[in-house]
C-alpha cells in the first residue's frame, strides 16, 4: 500500500492544477459576456482560446488536459450554477446532424465473419488463412456522423455484396435465404451479387448466406469489415478512429487559420474598432470559415452590419456601439473610413492568404 505522503498529490501539481481551473474559468466568464457567444460556448472554442491566452505554459496542454478543466467547470457543484448547462467535450464536431466524408464511391471491403476470418484478411499475404469469401463494393461515398457515445457511425451507403458460392440456387430460394427481394439479386458465375442500402446490411446479408445456422445475423461491423485500400488493409474501426483523430486536428487548424486572419493590426481607427474586430474572431471561430474568399467576404460584411446595426456603406464617418465604451475620447467608436479602407480588405486579403 503507498505511504500517507504518496497518496496525497504533491503541492505544486494541486496548486497547478487550481491555477488551471481558475484561468480557465476566467476565459470562460469573458466568452460567456461576449455579445457573440453568450450562451453558446463549445468546448473547441473555450479551448483554443484558453491555450492561446498569455499564459505560455498552457500553450503546451494536451486535448486531455483541457478536456478535465472543461469537465470540472461543466460538473462541478457550485460552477455549474455559474456556468450553466454546457455541452460535454466529448466530440470535435459542431451538430449530430453533421456527416464528414470518408470515402469516394468504389470503395471495397472484405467480410470477416469471425475473428479468425477477420486476421486472414488482414494478413492477406499468407493464402492459407486469407479466406475472401465476401466482400462489398460501396456505389455511393461513404459518410459518417455522430451516433452513440458521440462516436461516428456509417450512414446508409447504397453498395453491393458479393458472396462467392459453389452452387447458388435459384434466384427466387436466395432472396428467401437473404431476405431480400428478388429484384436486389444477380448471379454471375458462382457469385451471387446482391444490392444494399448499408454496409450493416451487407454483412446481414453475407452472414445469411455463409453462417447460415447462426442465430443472429447482426454484428458489429467495424470489427469485421476490412477495407482494401492502395497501401494495404485495415479495419474499418481503425478507419473510423483516423477519421476522429484527423476531426480534432482540422479543428485546430481551422482555429489556428482564424487566429492568423484575425491577428491585430498595427494600428485601429477609433478605440470601438478592436473591440468589433474581436467579436467578429469569435464569430468565425464558433461558426467556421466559408470555403471561398467571396463567401468569407460577404459573411463578414453581413455579421458586422448584424453586431453594429448598421451597413458600414451607408453609415456616416462613426457608428456608435456601446457596449465597446471602455472610456475615451473615441470609446465605443468605429471608424467606418477604416473598416471600408483597411479593416475589411485586410481581413479578406488576409483569408486568401492563408487558404493558399
């Protein structure tokens, strides 16, 4: 059993890791009173700010490190009342109804219907134990979206199954044996070839066919897919965790790219500018960047006339803001002549830059 003096974390990480909630709480607050967020504070946004704040040594925190700081503001007794109801920083993704791409049309995965199966053909090199008796050709780009425990899951791709067999039957007994309609199947030498809607469905379908005194059909499919791709084979989990992990890294650089776009000019117009300026970082950076300068440069003309009030076009030489009134001879001034002229042609210059 450890000692009394190992059981208690030494003072320095406890008094860091309370330093780390209390800045973290304090980025927090700042998002939450933005006229832009308010309530709405994702986790990646809190995030990215809280590593870029002046603190140097949180620049060097890993996902998990922020993901507990997050979590401890989110459920801890007290912060909760505080903070209010924020969403668990579980996921890199924006919305469920999100799909990411994955793969083009053509696709193909090999049916492993057991564990064994599945090594044979993985190690598909050794033809002893390679056994490619099924296998899916997707007729459709495969997407995923989050599903259960904020992991991706496949959405339906329409695909077709192939299964190879010594002596199919006739069309009408193997629709009864896959419980699919005639329509959905071919039979080209000794393969039956049948249409799907999913790549769950295919291996239903394969598992009918070839384990046909099984009890269920169903199985975990990310288990027993494996995709043949260029450079070699791989599970469709380890596919799904690439597409996850390269999820948070585009994440990152979308914000980085934000950060780079949005970094303070040499000099402002009025003292209202950097203010709107701000708000305008966090909109992006809560809605993402479009994909092309024409639509980022509309975006941003539309959200400051939004946050203003007013279209700069049409404005006199100031708009007014008060909430950007810190104090000052020009507090809570925008200068539109410097908006028109610097603000808005950097800030588009800018996009075209770093998308190139």
């Amino acid at each position: 059993m450890p000692s009394d003096n190992e059981s208690i974390p030494p003072r320095k990480s406890v008094a860091k890791a309370l330093a780390m909630i209390e800045a973290g709480a304090s980025i927090l607050l700042e998002l939450q009173q933005s006229f832009v967020l308010r309530d709405n504070i994702r986790f990646a946004t809190w995030s990215h700010v809280f590593r870029q704040s002046s603190r140097s040594d949180y620049q060097e925190l890993t996902r998990e490190q922020t993901m507990w700081v997050w979590e401890t503001l989110r459920t801890a007794p007290g912060l909760v009342t505080l903070f209010g109801s924020l969403e668990p920083a579980t996921a890199p993704w924006k919305s469920q109804r999100e799909s990411i791409h994955v793969l083009d049309a053509e696709a193909k995965f090999y049916i492993g219907l057991n564990q064994d199966g599945v090594h044979g053909l993985l190690d598909y090199h050794n033809p002893l134990f390679c056994l490619e008796r099924a296998w899916i050709k997707t007729k459709q780009p495969l997407l995923m979206r989050p599903g259960k425990h904020d992991r991706l899951e496949c959405c339906d791709c329409r695909s077709e199954v192939y299964i190879q067999f010594d002596q199919p039957s006739p069309i009408g007994r193997e629709a009864d044996i896959l419980n699919v309609e005639p329509e959905r199947i071919r039979v080209e030498d000794n393969t039956i070839i049948v249409t799907v809607d999913s790549l769950n469905q295919a291996y239903t379908v394969a598992s009918r066919r070839l384990e046909p005194k099984r009890r269920g059909h169903g199985g975990r499919i990310y288990e027993h897919l494996v995709l043949d791709e260029a450079n070699g084979r791989t599970l469709l989990e380890n596919l799904r965790i690439r597409i996850e992990q390269n999820a948070w890294e585009q994440q990152e650089r979308d914000l980085d790219r934000i950060d780079s776009i949005f970094a303070e000019p040499a000099q402002w117009g009025l003292r209202g500018d950097r203010f709107h300026w701000r708000e305008l970082q966090l909109w992006f950076m809560d809605e993402g960047l479009p994909a092309t300068e024409d639509l980022f440069g509309s975006q941003l003309k539309k959200r400051s006339m939004e946050l203003v009030g007013r279209r700069f076009e049409k404005a006199e030489d100031q708009i007014y803001v008060s909430r950007y009134d810190q104090g000052g001879m020009s507090g809570g001034h925008l200068s539109v002549r410097w908006w028109q002229e610097t603000g808005f042609p950097l800030l588009i210059e800018r996009y075209s830059a770093s998308a190139s």
